[in-house]
C-alpha cells in the first residue's frame, strides 16, 4: 500500500528512478524550424518552441517520424501561431502522424491556421495515437476532418483544445473519427464547425470515440450538427453540451441505424434518452478566456446554469473552471467544457516546490512530464482524512496513494507510475485527487514513457 513519505524520502526515490534528464531544443534559437529541432530530437527529448508565427518549409506538414518527443510553445497558444498557408492548389496542414507515434508523442499549445488538405486540415492520424493537447486549431479545411482525421486505429487524445470555424468539404467538419480509430475526445470546446454532408462538429464511421466534458455549440451540417454516427459506430457522449448546433437530420445527434450513440450527463438541446442527461438552456456568459462559460450566482450572474454540479458522480473533476471568475470547478463536476485556470507547465528543472502557506492546498506534481515517478505535494491547515487517488483520463481508478489520517502541515506522495495491480501504466494524460471532507482539488500530469 502506498503511504505519505517525507521530503527525504521523496528526494531521494526521484533520484534513483529518473534517470537521464530529457534534453530541451529551442526552436529558433538553436533550430530554424519546427522540423529541425524534431529531426535533432531522441526520445524523451522536449522541443520548445518560441512565440511567433511560423510559415513555409519546415513548419507545416510536420512529421514527429515515430519519436516519442514533447513539441509545445513557450507561452501557449495565443503566442505561437502555425500559418499553413493551404489552398486547394498547394495543399497544407500542421501535423502529419503515420509512423506508429503513441500518446509519448506530444503537440501541445498551438494556434495551426489555414491549413488545406484532403483529409486532417490541421491533423491527420494515420494509424498513430499522438497526445493533441490545448491546441487552437482555427480556420482549417479538408474534405474529411475540418481540424483533425483519425484513420485507420488511431487512438488519439484529443484534451483541452479549441476547435472552430473548420470547414470539412465533405463531412466532420471538426474531428472525423474513421476505421477503427476509438480516440479520447476530452474537454474541448468544438463550436462554428461546418460540414457539406454530415457531422458538423464530431462524425464517427466505423469508429467509437469516448467523448467527455466537450461543448459543442454552432456547428452544422445536413446530417447530425454536433455527432454523427454511421457503420457501426457506437461512440460514448458523457459530461458534454450540445446546444445551438444545426442539421436538417439530428441537430445535435445523429446514427444511422446501424451505430448508435450512448449519452449519458449531458445537456442536449430536443433531448436525448439516457441517464442525467438535460435539455435546458445551458445559459452561456462570456468571461476572460471566451463565451462559453457557465451562469452562475457565486460568480456573479443573476441566474445558475441547469449544467452546474450536474455531471456523473464518479467523473473526475479538472482543475479547470467554468465560472467567468475562474474558481476551479469542484465536485460534482459541472457539464461541458473547462477553460483552464493553471500556468503553463515549467520546463527547465527546478527544485521541488514547497507548499508555503498553511491553507489547503493541493501542488502540481513535479517532474510533469515524468517517466517513472513524480512527487505530489499537499498541505492542510487541521489534522483530516485524506485520500489521493490517481484517475485515468476516462475517469477510471488507477491507484490511490494515500488514505487515512494525516496531520497538519506540508506532505507528499510519490507516485511510481503503476496501477493498483502494480502493473506500470502507459503514456498519456492522468488526474490527481485530493479528497479531505468535503474538499476536492484536482490536477492534471502527463507520463510520457
């Protein structure tokens, strides 16, 4: 069983289990191009991109080549543009995954623009399963996947993103899930989406998609505005809204007889069979980060939304906010997307951070990302019961690493990356919990193997 370990012990465990320290390759400082500071990159290795806005050879149709490597801005998305300056005469688009990358391999904090291609208009997943992570993708267009295509057993995860205003000329004019490409969709905002045929924000062929804590909203297309499902698709809608979205056929939700679509905890505008699912206004407010957050009194709005504290009760709750004063949500987790609320992830080495105050407080987990281990520290102001318990990113149990009594003041856990089997887990994206009373906090950390 795992238990609260001191400072010592934690410093010293980090020591032995993590090994050779990843490389950090600027881009442009030290590489021209995006594709450069890839091409120098081995495994493990993080290529930091600097603000700007990049164009031509180099930085467009980029290609990760199977490594297992971290790309990601600086200063996130608003900062670090990627123009791929796509027409139907000179096709274009960001990324391109098709040498068998998994979750290891990272594009994060991006705005991809302009891209133009017959499949994936800013992303094509060809038979690989990247980490897409709180990317902006914008103004994109390919006859399949507006934004982003996943064929051919892609299980992408696709967390924390804003897609908007893509055009898919044929159909998903956001994402297009197809062949046997079960992809994570988790946490994003899909809105303004267009699609010719069908599938306006999400279409699912031959494919079943976990789908949670998504806002779909504006999208359109003739059949399913916000998810359409056809060829034995069965994708699972959980925690989302789907409101405002247009079809001649399935405004929000569309399957062809042969799929269907499971939804359960969602807000669907018409209504939608399934568990804790609504069909009320959601009552969007605009906030510091865009339009789509939730009315809620504690915030200052007149009115609560039907959406608050209405998702399932076993879902993890982000340390994200849907309150335009930006208070983390807290348990039970509210409906539809979170705009997020933390800073972005440090990645230069630095010292373990202490908790300074003697409020409760829940720290990020440093290393982030880690391969084999990471410590999480805590505080409480009283003597509690404490539980810390690791989740996967369907919300999934994986371990808990505390649970019992613990005194005031400052600890720490160490999680060595394994389920509760002992069993080491896989790459990708994870939620840590702390529960004491009544209080929840959670964060988020990444494992990249």
């Amino acid at each position: 069983m795992k238990v609260v370990k001191s400072l010592v012990c934690a410093g010293a465990m980090l020591c032995f289990s993590l090994g050779v320290e990843a490389a950090v390759l600027h881009v442009p400082s030290e590489h021209p191009t995006i594709q450069a500071g890839i091409d120098a990159a081995v495994t493990g290795d993080i290529v930091l991109v600097a603000d700007g806005t990049y164009t031509g050879d180099g930085n467009r149709d980029i290609d990760f080549g199977g490594k297992s490597i971290v790309v990601r801005s600086e200063n996130g998305p608003e900062m670090t543009v990627i123009d791929c300056q796509g027409t139907p005469e000179d096709p274009h688009r960001g990324f391109y995954f098709h040498t068998n990358e998994e979750s290891t391999s990272v594009v994060q904090g991006f705005t991809i623009v302009n891209g133009w291609a017959y499949l994936g208009g800013a992303i094509l997943c060809c038979d690989s399963s990247p980490t897409i992570l709180n990317n902006v993708m914008m103004g994109n267009t390919a006859e399949g996947g507006g934004a982003i295509m996943c064929r051919l057993n892609s299980h992408a995860t696709i967390v924390g993103n804003t897609i908007t205003q893509n055009h898919g000329s044929a159909c998903g004019g956001g994402i297009y899930c197809l062949s046997g490409s079960s992809v994570s969709i988790v946490n994003n905002l899909i809105t303004e989406n267009t699609a010719l045929y069908c599938g306006g924000g999400i279409r699912c062929n031959e494919s079943s998609p976990m789908i949670a804590g998504n806002t779909l909203v504006g999208n359109t297309t003739h059949y399913g505005g916000g998810i359409c499902a056809l060829q034995s698709s069965f994708p699972t809608v959980l925690n989302c809204i789907l409101w405002g979205d247009s079809a001649r056929f399935g405004r929000e939700v569309f399957d062809d007889g042969t799929s269907s679509v499971t939804v359960t905890y969602s807000d669907v505008e018409g209504g939608k069979e399934g568990e804790g699912n609504l069909d009320a206004d959601p009552l969007f407010v605009s906030g510091p980060q865009g339009d789509y957050y939730l009315s809620q009194i504690d915030a200052g709005q007149p009115e609560e939304s039907p959406c608050v504290n209405r998702g399932d009760l076993t879902s993890p709750v982000p340390n994200a906010a849907t309150r335009t004063d930006e208070v983390s949500d807290i348990w039970p987790v509210d409906m539809g997307y979170h705009y997020s609320i933390e800073e972005a992830v440090q990645v230069d080495e630095e010292p373990l951070g202490e908790v300074d105050t003697p409020t409760m407080c829940l720290a990020q987990n440093y290393p982030n990302p880690f391969s084999s281990a990471t410590a999480i520290a805590y505080s409480l102001p009283d003597p509690a019961a404490v539980r810390i318990a690791v989740y996967d990113i369907r919300g999934a149990l994986i371990s808990t690493l505390a649970s019992g009594r613990a005194p005031a003041g400052r600890h720490r856990v160490i999680w060595d990356g394994t389920d509760r089997s002992g069993h080491r887990v896989g790459s990708g994206v994870y939620f840590y919990c702390l529960s004491v009373d009544h209080h929840k906090e959670m964060k988020r950390m990444v494992i990249l193997r």
